[in-house]
C-alpha cells in the first residue's frame, strides 16, 4: 500500500498543471478564432477579396465559399490600390465554375477575350490562355473576371482570374 501513495501524489500534483496548460490552450485558440471572426486579424487576401466583391462577408448564407489560390495587392496604403486573385476550381459535382457564379451572383462568362497584361504579370505560375470574361453590369465595380476551363478532365474545373481596382 505504501508503494501506491508517491504515485497518487504525483497525479494529483501533476492533475492542476494539465488543467492549466489545457486552459491556456483553450483561452488561445478562443481568442484567435475570435479575432479571425471579427475581422480583427486581415490577411493580404481578404484585403485583395474586398475590392473584387468576393470575400465572404459579402455574400452571407451561401454556405461555402471559395479561397484564392493567389492574391497580390498592389499600389500604397490609402491610395488607389489593384488586387489580382486566382483562384482553381477543381471541377466536380460540389466544386463547379457554375457553383463558384451562384455562391458570388455573377453572370455567366462570355466568349474568351485576352486577359489583361498586368493580371498574368500580377500572378505567378503559368502564362494563363484568353479566357471567357464574367461581364459587368454598367456602373458597377471596376473589376474583370476571367475564367479559363482547366485541363484536368473534371466537369466544372476551372482557373478564375481577377482583376480589380479599388
């Protein structure tokens, strides 16, 4: 029976350390998550979404949306800025360029047009091809959306590049 109490005594001196660390642990992610959810810590990406008319606080109770493979925002702090997204759209029955045109109400894409010099310099990776522009309604945003059928063989995959000024 002796031989039982130092290790109770060890649990129960090592039980209140446990509880700290996984009350630490649980305080950070709280507040991490927190702060992600307020908007409190923005990323190039959400800064880029935002002129584009794409981030998603922009399109609430769709359900899902979609995450920029690239973004790159260009131009000073405060003044007249250009965001260039790309976004890869693996095709399938659930991700579709017809599902990524619902989730963001844009109209269907038009016939292939090139894209704009700056947009493939914008971005890195593959020279992209001409792609269908996204038409925008007169006076909206300043902002052109490109979509180029993707070559992997899944129905709906696409390349959707972007371009906006804001």
């Amino acid at each position: 029976m002796n031989g039982a109490r130092p290790t109770a005594r060890r649990l129960t001196g090592g039980l209140p350390a446990l509880c700290a660390v996984l009350t630490a642990v649980a305080v950070g992610w709280t507040v991490d998550r927190g702060a992600r959810m307020t908007g409190l810590r923005e990323t190039d990406t959400d800064r880029a979404e935002r002129p584009a008319g794409l981030h998603h606080r922009r399109h609430p109770g769709k359900g899902r949306y979609y995450v920029p493979e690239a973004a790159v925002l260009t131009g000073p702090r405060g003044g007249p800025r250009v965001a260039y997204l790309h976004y890869r759209i693996v095709g399938g029955p659930d991700s579709n360029l017809d599902d990524f045109v619902r989730v963001y109400d844009l109209p269907d894409p038009g016939a292939p047009a090139p894209l704009p010099p700056d947009l493939v310099e914008a971005l890195p990776g593959e020279e992209p091809t001409p792609g269908a522009p996204l038409p925008e309604p007169p006076g909206g945003r300043e902002r052109q959306i490109f979509a180029l059928d993707a070559t992997t063989g899944h129905p709906g995959a696409a390349d959707v590049y972007v371009r906006a000024a804001g």
